[in-house]
C-alpha cells in the first residue's frame, strides 16, 4: 500500500511530520518544481535559484537516507507546470493507496489541495506544520479570547511556551519582556559590518544558476555571487556565524540604515528559516545559548528571539485568521498605481534608492528598510496595497505569502483597518535622517520642508495625516502628531499639502504586468 508523500519547497525538513512514522520502503516521496510557482508573481531570479537549488539538494539527502524520491524538475519536457497536474500524474504513475502531505503555507496552495482527493480518487492526508511554535488552530482559538490581537501578549505566551530567556521563577530574564527601547540606536560612523556567511556554488547549485539565468532572463534582479546556504548544515553555519559576529551588535543597532552596507549586523537567515532549512526554535535556541554563556547582551538576544518566536509566529496566525479577505483589504482606499522607480531604482531619495539598489542586488533589505523606508513611501503615496504586497512578494529571496502578505496589508500600508498593527507606521524625513546616514549625501534637504528640494518624506507624511484625519485623529497613539497639526497656521498646513501634490505628480507607474 504505497503512501504518496509530497513535500513541497518550503518544507525541507528532514522530521516534517508527513515524513515520520513511514516504512519507507513502501512510499514515494514527490517533490515538484512546476512553472506555476515561478510566475505567479515574476520572483527575484535569486530567489528561483535558491528554491530550485535547495529543493535539489534536499532531494539527494532524501535518497541518501533510503528514501524513493520521484523528482520532477522544471525543464522536463512533460511537466505540467502546476502541484495539481503533477500529483494527479504521479498518482497515475504510482496507484498509491493514498497522498500525504503537510499543510502549505499559502492559501493559494491549501485550496488547490482541496481538490486533490477527488481528482485523483484516493485519500488525501493533511498534517499540521509542527515545525512553528505556535500552530494554526492554537492561535485561532488564542486571537478568540482577546478583543483585540497584541503581538506583545502573543509573544509573551510563547516566550513561557518555549522557556526561552524565562528564569527559574517562570520570569523573563532580566526582569523585562521587551527590550525594543535598547534597540534604536543610530548607526555607527566608521564602522566595519560583519557579512554573512558566503557557500560558493557547488554542481547542483551552478546547475540551477544556469537554468534560471536563461529561462528567466527577464525577472527583476541579479544572480552574481549567489552564496545562500542551500542545506541544512550549511545554514547551521551560517547560524553559527551570525550568533558569533553580528548578534552581539544586531539589538543596539538593528533599526539603522547605512549607505553602502547592505546586511550591517542582520542574520539574512530568513531565506533559510523560511525553506525548512532552520526551525525556529533552533534559530532562537542559539541565541538564548549565546546569552547564557555570556556571548551576547540581553537586548540583542531578546531583540533577536522576539523576532523569531513572536513576530514570525504571530503574522503567520494572522495570515490564516484573516485569509482569504485579508488579501484584498484596502481600508484606506489607496488606488496609486507602484511607482516605476520601485523596479528601476532610478530615484533622486538615496534612502529609497540604497534600498531598492539591496534588494535588486540580493533579495534582500533589512526590516526598517522594507517597512519605514519603501512600505512608508508607498503608504503615504496612497499605493494600491495589493500593487505593494505584489512588489514585496515578487522582489524578496525570503518572501513567501503567509508572511510577507500580513507584514504588507496589515502592518506597512495599515490596509487592514488597524487590524494587525494599532496605528500606521507612517514617518517623515527626520525618522530616516536619525536612523540612517542616507541624508546627509542625498539630493533632497531633510531639514526643508516644503519645496522642490524638500524631502518628500516631511510633506507626504503630513498630507497623508491630513488626507485620513478622519480616522485617524482619535487614535490614542496619534493624539500627538494631530495636536502637532492643529499647531500649525493654514498656510503652513497649504504648503504642506502643495508640496506633496507636486511631488506624487512626478511619479512614473511602473509598466503594466509588471507582477506576473
């Protein structure tokens, strides 16, 4: 009785739950690369490279640990070019007496997954994900006894959940949950950045790098010193880097913004914690561990470990609380087309352009970037945030819907209501300018504020305060940037909302199609 297990590309995992308690000797382990998952949105070339790579290496373990694995590659001539036509041709292929699988993490495929079991006639198993710390029907029943979702108290329980950074008298350590004060300092002047770890390409990955290089010519970004970890133990190297170089530094520094230095004290794990190459317990483990030996300081373990265990966890929950709606939110009814320059780079603000230089180069931007930088740019532009989600979703090596559609709609363009995060995360030029050493060199002056040479920042922040005060003036934690406005004389207030007018004029849309 032949069990069909599919183990889909972000779940590379050797103890993933469909793969325990198999004799396998009698079952087929199928893995699929399928031209649907390449375009759905036009992903980073980095980003195919590195899936496509992974799945491939994952593969080989498999065979090597006495698994059968029937692998379907991109370029075979009769792929179908979707999970569904595939599991339906390996079903036929192999007559199992039923199909195993672990819940995908996007919506997308869930429902696709739905139609499995009548389409091919045979059971079909669905497990649940252990590999999060907190499980999908765990967090529903957790958001049901709350009036409101606080991400703070999330964290919390699952900081009492794991043990993690708790004392033996089940506090936390230090005596404070959240450190999140210690965490914003601005950057250091002169300073030499760790990098991450770099794996020069072997066979299999140069195989891949080949592959995407023609086939997807056309997609947005570069290959060139592709060094990603592609297995298990390489990204516990590269974890091992990271807690020995850079996260003695990453909670004093992690929200600052240096012109040049693309990863500063940033793990860039997320690309291996996001393919099943890491667990998150593990990843949290080696920074509890670097703290007790007295490796590191208690915000940078915190900092680090908040992320991981609270932030992670909780917009996945979210994601699966509020999909499908959630995904065509627009509370604030934004209906600006995504600007060109978020593909060309091609903008006169450095603080944009450094951060979509970084992303085009590496799939990459650290979380200020991504959120205080280009989300905040967008939100205040009134960007469509289904265009913004799309950008972020195609651009990023690590994004895949279930956390990037969450950290998009709910947090950086408040497209939900307020529903994830209680206020917007909207900010002017002096935000960047005390985070970052983008101003001091960029062609805009941060300290005008209205004008042709104005940071555009400072006007579309008080434009778009202007534009939603309806709702937003009796927000308890907007209290004080509306009593800020109504300081302000009509005339300065006119030239704030001039100014930005005459800046959003200027913006180009990007060409249409240019997500899928």
């Amino acid at each position: 009785m032949t069990i069909l297990i599919a183990v889909l590309g972000d779940q590379l995992t050797h103890d993933l739950a469909s793969l325990g308690g198999v004799d396998r000797s009698d079952a087929v382990v199928l893995m699929m690369e399928v031209g649907d998952e390449t375009t759905y949105v036009r992903h980073h070339k980095r980003k195919i490279a590195l899936v496509l790579s992974a799945m491939r290496h994952f593969a080989q373990e498999l065979r090597d640990r006495g698994w059968m694995v029937d692998y379907v590659r991109l370029d075979a001539p009769d792929n179908s070019g979707s999970f569904t036509g595939e599991i339906v041709r390996a079903a036929k292929r192999h007559r199992p007496a039923s199909i195993r699988i672990v819940e995908p993490g996007e919506w997308r495929v869930h429902t696709a997954i739905q139609r499995w079991a009548e389409l091919c006639a045979i059971p079909v198993e669905v497990l649940p994900d252990d590999r999060f710390i907190c499980g999908i029907l765990e967090f529903q029943t957790w958001a049901q006894a709350r009036n409101e979702l606080t991400m703070e108290y999330f964290y919390r329980d699952m900081r009492r959940k794991t043990g993690l950074l708790m004392n033996a008298a089940g506090k936390p350590e230090g005596g404070q949950w959240n450190l999140d004060k210690d965490n914003r300092a601005p950057p250091r002047r002169g300073t030499t950045y760790p990098q991450p770890q770099h794996f020069p390409p072997d066979e299999i990955t140069r195989e891949v790098l080949d592959m995407v290089a023609g086939r997807f010519a056309e997609h947005f970004g570069r290959l060139e010193n592709f060094g990603l970890p592609v297995t298990a133990a390489q990204a516990r190297e590269a974890l091992a880097h990271f807690v020995r170089t850079a996260l003695p530094d990453f909670g004093t520094y992690q929200d600052a913004m240096v012109t040049g230095q693309d990863w500063l004290y940033h793990s860039w794990l997320s690309p291996a914690l996001n393919l099943g190459l890491l667990t998150p317990l593990e990843v949290a483990q080696a920074a509890a561990d670097a703290y007790a030996r007295g490796d590191v300081p208690l915000n940078a373990a915190e900092g680090f470990i908040r992320q991981i265990i609270g932030w992670r966890e909780y917009v996945r929950g979210y994601y699966w609380l509020e999909m499908p709606a959630v995904a065509q939110a627009n509370a604030l009814d934004a209906a600006r087309p995504l600007p060109e320059f978020y593909w060309t780079g091609e903008t006169e603000m450095l603080c944009m352009a450094e951060a979509i230089r970084n992303t085009r180069d590496n799939g990459y931007a650290h979380h200020i970037q991504r959120l205080m930088v280009l989300g905040n740019f967008a939100m205040l532009a009134g960007v469509r945030p289904q265009e913004v989600a799309d950008w972020f979703l195609a651009v990023y090596v690590d994004a895949y819907e279930w956390v990037e559609l969450p950290n998009v709609i709910g947090m950086s363009q408040h497209a939900d209501g307020g529903r994830l995060a209680t206020k917007p995360y909207a900010g002017g030029g002096a935000y960047i300018n005390r985070m970052s050493d983008h101003c001091a060199t960029c062609r805009y002056d941060v300290k005008q504020k209205v004008g042709p040479d104005a940071c555009p920042f400072n006007a579309l922040y008080w434009d778009f305060l202007a534009r939603h005060e309806r709702r937003f003036r009796r927000n308890r934690r907007m209290v004080q940037m509306y009593a800020n406005w109504d300081r302000m004389d009509p005339a300065q207030r006119d030239a704030y909302r001039s100014s930005a007018s005459a800046h959003l004029e200027t913006l180009q849309p990007a060409a249409a199609g240019w997500a899928h």
